[in-house]
C-alpha cells in the first residue's frame, strides 16, 4: 500500500512539472521574460509575471501591457522604465518586421505581368451605368464637389471593402484545404515563387487552369531546368569577372 501510494505521489509530482513546463515558451521574444502562459500550448492566454494580469491577445499584447501603450490593454503598473523600453523596442522591431516583409511580397509580385487586352475587364459602379474612374495618387488631395456624391462614394467604399474581405476569406477557406489535403508544409505559402504565383493567377482572372501531370513532368520541367542553367550561367560569367564561385548540387 505504501509503495503504491508513492508511486501516486510520484506520479503527481511528475504531471505537476510536465504542466509547468507546458506554460513555458521557448522563445528568444524579450516578451517571454515577463509573461507566461496560462493554458498549456494556448498561447494566446498570457498572464503577467509582473502584476499577475491574465488576458488574451497572446505575446504581442503582453508587451504593450509592459511598455505601457494604451488602447488594447491596461499599462502594467510594476513595469519599470528599463522594462517598458526593452518591450516598446521589441514591439518596434516586429513592426519593422512586418513592414519589411509587406515590402517584400508586393516587390515580388510586382515583377509578375501576364499579357492581356485591354478591354478583357471592364468595372462599373454598382448602378451598372458606366465604368469606374481608376483612382489616382492624387485623389488623396482632392474632395467632391457634391456631398451626395461623396457619400455615395463612402457607402460604396464601405460596401466594397465588405464584399472584398468576405471574397478573401472565401479564397483563403478553399486554399487551406488543399494544403490540408495535399499535406503542403505549411511555410510553403511564404516562397516568393508562390507569392508570384497568386499574383499571376489574380492577374488572368476567372478560368484559370492548373497544368497537367505531364505538364509538370515534361515540359514545364524542362523548361525551368533551362531557365536554372541560363541563370546559372550568368552567375559564372559574373564569377569570371569578380573571382568568386559557385557550388551547386547537379
């Protein structure tokens, strides 16, 4: 009896640590070193070490809960001013992630055009009278004329931005299943040839037909060979000049 008592006890004991270390983030984020987890392997539940403050809103809130910003949570009232700088410097940092990474996606997209005619798409308004004036970099410093017509333009506006955030959803849903489905890793959707893929695929419109097996193993294949040689051969023309070589896998 004793013996299985200590061994319940042991055990305990064992579940014990197991969910201490579960709430533990392994992270480099500065953020970690004041909060930790609330339910394992949740992390959008953060709970301050400082002031004992759960909330939701993950490592990103928890941050400018330290840092003291105001607007999405309570200023922690135990930070001092060393933490509020590490967390507000850390916020900063992401953000410039971010920013960059945004920089990044509309760069590669942007090197993507796909011939078409000029008259394939026509928009019009939604009285479906005539087409849309395309807006301009300078829109930015002009009003209407007409209040009427400016707040027609702003319920439009707010109608339009509706459709299209319910049409991205919709894409995004068909998307997910068949990266679910196909076993896609997940980071695959941030390679700059998917990136240029979509904005391909977006540029030709409705009708779009994936290519065959075939095509994949033939043609197409072949043709991105020749491309990796042509590219590969202008960066030995470059080595030529510069002195520096290449290594690559056959």
């Amino acid at each position: 009896m004793e013996t299985g008592g200590s061994s319940a006890a042991s055990n305990s004991e064992t579940v014990g640590s197991l969910e201490a270390q579960a709430v533990k983030r392994k992270s480099d984020d500065v953020g970690w070193d004041y909060g930790e987890l609330t339910l394992p392997n949740n992390y959008d539940k953060i709970k301050c070490k400082l002031c004992d403050k759960a909330f939701s809103g993950g490592i990103y809130r928890l941050k400018q809960h330290i840092a003291g910003l105001r607007g999405n949570v309570k200023p922690c009232p135990k930070s001092t001013p060393l933490d509020k700088t590490k967390c507000l410097q850390a916020l900063e940092g992401s953000k410039k992630i971010r920013q960059d990474k945004k920089e990044r996606i509309e760069e590669v997209r942007e090197e993507v055009e796909i011939s078409r005619d000029n008259d394939d798409v026509v928009e019009i308004d939604n009285a479906g009278s005539k087409p849309v004036r395309p807006l301009g970099p300078m829109d930015q410093f002009a009003r209407a004329i007409y209040p009427d017509a400016s707040m027609r333009k702003t319920r439009q506006q707010n109608i339009n931005d509706a459709l299209f955030k319910n049409r991205t959803n919709e894409v995004h849903t068909y998307l997910a299943k068949w990266v679910y489905g196909a076993g896609i890793p997940f980071n695959a959707i941030i390679n700059d040839d998917f990136q240029r893929f979509c904005e391909a695929v977006g540029q030709f419109g409705p009708g779009y037909m994936p290519p065959s097996q075939h095509q994949l193993r033939e043609p197409l294949l072949k043709k991105e060979v020749e491309r990796t040689k042509q590219s590969l051969k202008e960066q030995e023309d470059e080595w030529k000049k510069s002195g520096c070589s290449i290594m690559t896998d056959a």
